[in-house]
C-alpha cells in the first residue's frame, strides 16, 4: 500500500515537472519570435509565461503581446493613474489560478522635436527604475515583476499591484474608512512603511537609497493591509565619500539641481537650499503619520484653501509661513492637543496608538533637522507599541485563517493539475510582519 502512494505521488510530481518544463519553453519560444518580428496573432498559451518563482526573482522580459492581452489593448477602462511619465494601467490574468492583478506602468510616446535625444533620455530613466528596484527585496516595496523593452510598442514596466489601492484613495473614502480602516491597521500601515524606508536607508552600508517621494499616494496595501512603497524610481543611491560618511553614521546631504518629490511633502530645508538628506525624508514620513491621524490628505484643501500640515504647523507654532514645529516644549503641547482634538471621527477611538504616532509625527516635523529621530529609531517606537496592541489570541486567529486559505488553495490546484500550475506563491503575510533592520 505504501509502495503504491509513492508510486503515485511520484508519477504526479513527474507530470508537474513535464508541465512547468513545457510552459517555460512556451514562454520562451514566444518573447524570442515578439523581440524578432512583428508576429501574427498567436494561440494565448504559447504566449503565457509562469511566475512560479516571482518572488525574490529578477525582473523577466515580459512579451508585449501578453500585455496587451491582460490590459485589453491598454483599454481607458484599466487605467489606474496617470502621471508626467505616462499611464499605469490593470492588467488582469483571469485564465491563471488564483487570477493575478498587475499593475502596468506604460511610458509616454516621445513626440518633441529632439526625438532622438528624449528617447534616449527616457530609455535611460527606464533602465534606472529596473535597475533600483532589482537592488530592493522587501515584503513592504512593490516588487517589479518584469518590463516590456520596445521602442517601437511602448516601454512598460510590470509591478505586483496592492489589491486595495492607495492610502490616499482610502483615506478620501468615508465608507471604506468606517469599515476598514481603524487604528491597529493604520498602526500596521505605518510600522510597514517604516520598515521599507528603514532598509532603503540601511540595506547596504555601502550604498545608502533614499526614496525622495513619499506621500500616501505612494503607498498601495495588500490583501492583509501591508503597505508596498511605490514609484521607488525616484530613488537615488549614494556612492563614494557620501556613502562611506553614511555608513559611519554621519550626516549627509544630497546637492540636486531639479526638485524631486510632491508639494506638501517637502521638507522646509530641502525647498529653501536643494539639499536633500535623510533628514528630508524623515519630514516626509512625519506629513504621511499626520494624514494617518487626521484622516484627511495633504494633497486636498480645505474650504479655506489650507492644507492639514499647513494648519497644524500653524495652531502649534502661533503663526503660519513654516511647516514644521519649533522646538519648544509649548509648542509639543499644542500640536498634541490639535492632533487629538482633530483625529479622524469616522472611527472609534484609541488613544494609545493615537498618542504614540503623535509623539513620532511631532518629533519627525522639527524645525532642527538634525533633532528628527532616524528611521531605525521610530521603527523600534513604532514595533514595540504594534507588538503590544495585538494579543496571542489575535495573532493566532489569523495564523488560522492563512492556514485555511493555503488547504483550500493546494485542495483547489490539486483538482485542476490539467490547467497551469499556480503562479503565485500564495503566502499572505501575517498581521505581525518581521521586521527588517
């Protein structure tokens, strides 16, 4: 009886490899004939390709046709966002089990009167982000999946795509708040973003990265409210004298010539001098904590015309014209008391979680940059109270329903083992993320 198991867990794991050995060789043989002609309408299959190992990979090369398949020609109905640099669309794959959702960046044609010279400007910045992003491994930065290399169809890049949108989209949405938003996930969501950013800074002593553009628009949740840190294009890498002076943990500064980031979000120092440090971006998490408290985005005014930031800054300070708080006791106490008269009322309170993201969010907007704690220091702060807020019978519930949720999924493939092999390594992330120091 034992003898006859075997024999037949063997003869399904050799149909499997037959399987995964054929698609590889589909997949193959169709980016090899899209990359040399411009080829007639093929069978779907012979244009599909497997993501088995998607992560922790390198970006794949990823058939334009397959693109066009999943976007429905890049319809205006898929369309996710629209930028300076072009167009982010859906792109769905139904025919896969589980169905996956894409996120598909889509450069603009360039059309100017130096064609040449834009395109190789643009190519250029489309070799920068796979680049950046194929240095960066972490549950909490949105994983380039792969890219779409022809001049002549479009550039695209490919990204996993947070199931939930953006914070900002979410925090703009009163019955999704109400529903879903309250403060163990919003603490969750910002224990998630400091750990991205605290490994941007730290992954390589040798090579520190800033990201130069966070906001809440840039952040995309999961399925499991983890927040992805995207459009990490923007990011720079240090190198030479800058990066030995980082790696000694002293203070650096970047000289840029063209301001990077959002309006709102940049910090005081770096919008009067161009320089932009650690420092810069710690400002930058300390407006997204603000939108996190409030509920409400810097990116939308108020019927007065002011933004959150600029009348938070102002009721704290005494006066307005500098987003930031000056360093004095009176002023802590103000802007505590702001923050606490002006969270978001479309959730019930907690007061602890409240009043530990306002010391962060207090200390990350001082007017002195060198007084703004580090990234490493607010994510010890910030893990301590989330571990804290989330007791053992929590925690083991939701072990429970991801056990749960991969049974039915390997019950599920094993009843359809005729169609492709699951593309996804289906793992949702525990509401305890490890952290990454």
């Amino acid at each position: 009886m034992t003898s006859l198991v075997t024999d037949n867990n063997s003869s399904t794991e050799s149909e499997r490899r037959r399987l995964r050995q054929e698609q590889d060789a589909a997949y193959q043989a169709a980016l090899k004939q899209d990359q040399e002609t411009e080829r007639k309408e093929l069978p779907e299959n012979k244009i599909r390709f497997r993501l088995d190992n998607m992560k922790n990979s390198v970006p794949q090369e990823i058939p334009y046709k397959y693109l066009q398949q999943i976007t429905n020609t890049f319809s205006k109905s898929n369309i996710l966002g629209e930028g300076a640099f072009g167009k982010v669309y859906n792109g769905y794959d139904s025919k896969n089990f589980p169905s996956i959702n894409f996120a598909i960046k889509k450069l603009n044609e360039v059309s100017n009167e130096s064609i040449e010279q834009a395109r190789k400007k643009q190519n250029r910045s489309f070799q920068h982000e796979i680049d950046i992003l194929s240095k960066f491994t972490h549950p909490n930065i949105v994983q380039l999946v792969g890219y779409s290399k022809d001049n002549k169809k479009g550039l695209c890049l490919i990204y996993t795509r947070g199931e939930r949108g953006s914070l900002e989209q979410l925090l703009c949405d009163d019955k999704r708040v109400k529903n879903e938003l309250f403060w163990k996930v919003r603490l969750k969501i910002v224990v998630g973003l400091a750990k991205a950013l605290n490994y941007l800074h730290r992954h390589d002593p040798n090579r520190p990265a800033y990201h130069r553009d966070v906001k809440s628009a840039n952040v995309v949740l999961d399925d499991v409210w983890n927040p992805l840190l995207i459009d990490c294009g923007l990011s720079w890498l240090l190198h030479d004298e800058r990066a030995e002076k980082a790696k000694k943990g002293q203070a650096i500064t970047l000289q840029t010539y063209d301001f990077v980031g959002t309006p709102g979000y940049l910090c005081p120092t770096y919008a009067n001098s161009n320089k932009y440090s650690i420092a810069s971006e710690i400002y930058a998490f300390g407006i997204l904590l603000i939108e996190i408290i409030t509920g409400k985005v810097q990116s939308k005014e108020n019927e007065e015309g002011h933004r959150v930031v600029d009348v938070f800054c102002k009721y704290a300070n005494g006066y307005s014209g500098v987003n930031a708080l000056l360093p004095m006791p009176q002023v802590k106490e103000k802007a505590t008391e702001w923050l606490m008269n002006n969270k978001d009322s479309r959730i019930p309170d907690d007061l602890n979680i409240l009043k530990e993201i306002s010391v962060v969010a207090i200390n990350c907007l001082n007017i002195e940059p060198e007084k703004r704690q580090n990234m490493s220091g607010i994510l010890r702060r910030l893990q301590l109270l989330y571990n804290n807020c989330w007791n053992e019978h929590e925690k083991a519930l939701e072990n429970e329903i991801r056990k749960l949720r991969q049974d039915l999924l390997l019950q599920k493939n094993d009843d359809n083992n005729n169609t492709f092999n699951v593309l996804f390594d289906f793992n949702p992330s525990p509401i305890l993320c490890t952290s990454v120091i």
